[in-house]
C-alpha cells in the first residue's frame, strides 16, 4: 500500500513534467466522449421522444429493449464496432481502427440506448396536461415538440449527463477499437488499465482521480442546473 | 364519460353555463366543444362547418377555440412567457405580445407578474394566469372548466364578472362548466343542464333572465313582460329569477294579502302529477303554479279560467 502512495506522490511532483502527456489524455477522453454523447443525442433524444409519445404495436417490446440495452457490456460494443470497422468489415475501406473515431463509435453505439430510454422516461413522466394544453393554443407540431423538450428539459439533460457518465468512464470499446495508443487513442480509462497492468499504481490513481473530479464537476453542474429550477 | 346529446346549438357571443353534478361529463363536452376529442358518433359543427372532416381545417378551426382546464397547466417559465404561448406560435410581432400580456395580466387583476415564475403561483394565481393566457389570442369560444374551483371566496365574484367582461369586452363566446346553479345563472345567459351524459332539465321552474330596477322604495325584476318585486339582492346584480312553484298562492277571487307580487292571469295548461297538479298561467309571462288535487278539484280550475296569483317577494331567488 505504501508503494501505492509513493507513487502518487511521486506521479504529483512529476505533474509538470508529465503534464503534456496527461493533458492529451484528459483531453482526448473529454473530445471523443463528448462527440460521442452529443451523437447520441441527437439521435438518441428524438427517438425517445418519438417512442414516449407515439401508440404503436410493440411499443412496450421496444421500451424492454432499450432498457436492456442500456446495460449492454462495453467489450461486447467493442466487438461489434470491430467486427465493423475491421478491415474486412463493412466500413473496413474507411480505415477506422484503431483511431479516436472508432472509439467515438463505439461510445456512440453505448450511449444512444441511455439516450434513448431516458428520454422515453422523461416523455411519460412529463404531465399529460402539457400536450393538451400546447394542442389547446394552437401550436404546430413542431412548435409543440419545442415545447415539449422545454417541458422535458431537465429530464433531458440527466438522460444526456447519464449517457455521457457512462461513455467516459467504459474501458472495454475503447481499448479493442481504439488501441490504446499512446498520444494517439489514449484515454483515460485506457491509460489507467494500462498503467495497473505495468503495477504503475500510482499513475493509475491519478487518473483515477482525475476521471473521479471530472465526474464530480459534471455532478455539480447538474445539480446547479437542477437548483435554477426551484 | 359517455355523452348522449341529441342536439346542443350554442350561439355565438353568448355566456353559456353547463350544470350538472361530479361525473355529469361537463370536461368532456368541454373537449368536444374545444375540439381536443373527437366524438365517437354524431357530429360537430362549428359555425355550419364540419369539425373532423379534414385534417388541416381542423387544426384552423382549433385556434379559433380555447380551453381553461379545471386545474390549468402553466409552462415551466415566466407568467409573461405562458401568457404570449399562443400568440408567439401564431408568429405574432413581439411589440404586440409584450402589450397584450400586459393587457390580460391586467384584466385578469395580475398586473406586473410578467416576470414571475409560473409554476411558483397559488392555484388562484395560477387559474388566472390561465384566463390571461387564453384571453390573449382573442379567441371567438373561450370554454372553462370550472373556473372558480381553486378560487378563493374574495375572487369568486372577481372570476364570474372577469367572463363576463371577456364577452362584453371581445364578443367572445364564453361556456363555462360549473356544478353551481346559482353561480351559473348569476353570470351565463343561457344554462345547459347536463346529467350522467345527457342533456338533463335542472328543475328550475318559473326561471326568467332580466334585469334588476330600482325605481321607488322598491327593487325590481323586469323580465321584459311582467315586473316582480324582490329584495334586493347581496351582489347588486342579478340576471335571472326564479319562485318555486309552490310558493305561489293561486285563487278564482282577488287574494287579500301582503304579498307584494300579485297577478291576474288566464289558465294555459295543467298538468296531473303524483299528488298535486301543475297549473300553467299566463301572466305576461307563464307561471307554473303547483296546487293539491283537493284544491284543484274545489276551485274547478280549467284551461281558459281567470286566476289570481300571489307570492311574496321572499319567494323570489336571485341569480
């Protein structure tokens, strides 16, 4: 344990020294699961909403998937993006493995279903009164879309936070489609398997840290934006 | 709740009121009326034009109505934002919006709430800002859904004359739903009786709309056909009157009495009910007077028989 220590405190007194490289780490994590929740929002969001609010046949077949998904483990999304972007794959000619974009796939692929589910959540739990009320004034659908998501948005922005706590913080799709590069398709959760690996601990918590602060702030910004509602 | 109506015809820039009792099915025929539902059988026309035929047209047609829920919902934003929601989604320029929330903040006793939070309003706060944000896009049918249930006292008289003057001030067609016949007949013009889904008859007999007078010591109602001394009502308004049947003495010979209201009239109908006898009198305007089958059979009364009629103005129920 006290080599534990020892290591992270000598990996704090080389901070300036490493910080490039930590840096890069940090912000190529922060980039490609940023890009990654922001596409499975886009998708994800409408098609919460068009599920939440549509009767169809199937409807609650759909809602089992989607929750089920959610759960999904990340080295099976690993795989399946692999198996996809492989050179033998479907979209092999494109030549993205083993680059930020594969992991932005791969992350994409785990985090719409959160998206997805939690926006349905969001569309049910929302009043059935608002609705009637934005079909009452007279606005068009896609007036009352806005206001629905406006009504929703809060819920929303859990779905998007959750989606994006989850596509940061997964290891597994990130280090098969990825590689794990140094400088390259390092990120965090990767360095951190990688420096455990070598029994470099102390570099391993630190990150951790960082990964755990970065988790924190989210946490905070989210309550503040919970808080401008009272 | 199913409804059963043969044939309901409002009339455009009248207060209607609906009356019937919990479960009666006053918010459907509400949501019919608003064209939020679409009725299972039968057909909906709004001013001679098919409701749900097209699409489209129904959409048009929908922003000419508006509906006041019972407990409104109000957007999670400003008072001022919810109130222009119908305006801004009928792309209306902002400098008007701004003046007609201004307006109907004002009507509806809520001047300088623009900026306030909607959802942080009591329920009585909140059930104006709903009027105000109906009464916003001028709509020609205005419907409510019982307008004063989270109302408090004080504010009850301020919400009944508030629908009266959005049909004084913009001609608009207000129906309002409400389990309170006096409340009903004290602000509508026309009353709709509505039972388990069917039009019902509210059992009101000898009800008339008109108008108060004062003129000598005494206050009176003025139906247009005959003049009935009352007592002057608490509110200093009223637009109906109604006298129970019973209440009203009937005689082949000129009654000697303190009763104020006494009338000379003509025997127009007679009905036989379980124990007494309904008889209908015209006066000006036609009583029905409800006697025993005793005093029916002693006075010999027919139709055609000159009668005379009494009934104290303590008898006369102000609406």
């Amino acid at each position: 344990m006290s080599e534990v220590f020892a290591g992270l405190w000598r990996n704090c007194a080389t901070l300036a020294q490493a910080h490039h490289e930590i840096l890069s780490i940090v912000g190529l994590s922060l980039s490609v699961s940023a890009v990654a929740t922001a596409m499975a929002a886009l998708v994800g969001v409408p098609v919460g909403f068009a599920i939440g609010l549509a009767e169809f046949p199937g409807r609650r077949l759909v809602i089992t998937i989607f929750n089920s998904l959610m759960a999904i483990p990340t080295v099976v999304v690993g795989l399946f993006v692999y198996c996809l972007v492989t050179s033998q794959g479907p979209l092999g000619a494109f030549g993205l493995l083993f680059t930020p974009w594969a992991m932005v796939m791969g992350q994409f692929v785990l985090g719409t279903p959160i998206a997805v589910a939690l926006t349905i959540s969001a569309v049910q739990s929302l009043d059935p009164r608002v609705r009637l009320t934005i079909v009452s004034l007279g606005a068009g659908r896609i007036r009352g879309a806005v206001t629905l998501v406006s009504e929703a948005r809060f819920a929303l922005v859990a779905a998007i936070v959750a989606s994006f706590a989850r596509v940061i913080s997964e290891v597994g799709s990130a280090m098969i489609v990825g590689g794990n590069i140094k400088g390259y398709t390092r990120t965090m959760t990767t360095a951190i398997a990688l420096e455990t690996s070598k029994g470099e601990f102390g570099q391993a918590i630190f990150l951790g840290i960082v990964l755990l602060l970065l988790a924190f702030s989210l946490n905070i910004f989210f309550q503040r934006l919970q808080g401008t509602r009272s | 709740m199913a409804l059963r109506i043969a044939e309901l015809s409002l009339v455009a820039g009248r207060v209607y009121a609906i009356v019937g009792p919990n479960g009666a099915g006053k918010t459907t025929l509400l949501k019919l009326l608003a064209l939020l539902e679409r009725p299972s059988a039968g057909r909906l026309l709004f001013c001679g034009e098919e409701c749900w035929e097209r699409r489209r047209r129904l959409w048009q047609l929908r922003r000419r109505v508006t509906l006041v829920e019972q407990h409104p919902l109000l957007f999670d934003t400003t008072v001022a934002r919810n109130v222009d929601y119908g305006l801004r989604v009928r792309g209306v320029p902002r400098a008007v919006r701004r003046e007609r929330v201004a307006q109907c903040l004002s009507l509806v006793g809520l001047a300088g709430f623009e900026n306030r939070r909607a959802r942080a309003l009591s329920g009585g706060e909140a059930q104006r800002v709903a009027v105000a944000r109906a009464a916003a896009l001028r709509p020609e049918v205005m419907l409510l859904d019982e307008p004063t249930s989270n109302v408090d006292e004080p504010s009850v008289a301020f919400m009944e004359e508030l629908l009266r003057s959005l049909n004084e001030l913009y001609g608009t067609t207000v129906v309002f739903a409400t389990h309170d016949l006096t409340r009903a007949y004290r602000v509508a013009d026309e009353v709709v009786g509505l039972a388990a889904g069917e039009l019902a008859d509210l059992g009101t007999e000898n009800l008339f709309a008109g108008e108060l007078k004062w003129h000598g010591e005494g206050c009176w109602f003025d139906t247009g056909k005959i003049q009935v001394a009352v007592l002057p009502p608490a509110a200093g308004v009223a637009r109906h009157m109604s006298i129970a049947a019973e209440e009203i003495v009937l005689s082949r010979a000129p009654i000697v009495t303190s009763a104020r209201n006494r009338f000379v009239g003509r025997i127009t109908g007679l009905r036989e009910e379980k124990h007494t006898v309904a008889v209908s009198v015209d006066v000006g305007e036609v009583l029905r007077v409800r006697i025993t089958k005793l005093s029916f059979q002693e006075m010999r009364l027919a139709v055609g028989s000159t009668v005379h009629l009494a009934f104290k103005t303590s008898s006369v129920r102000l609406f």
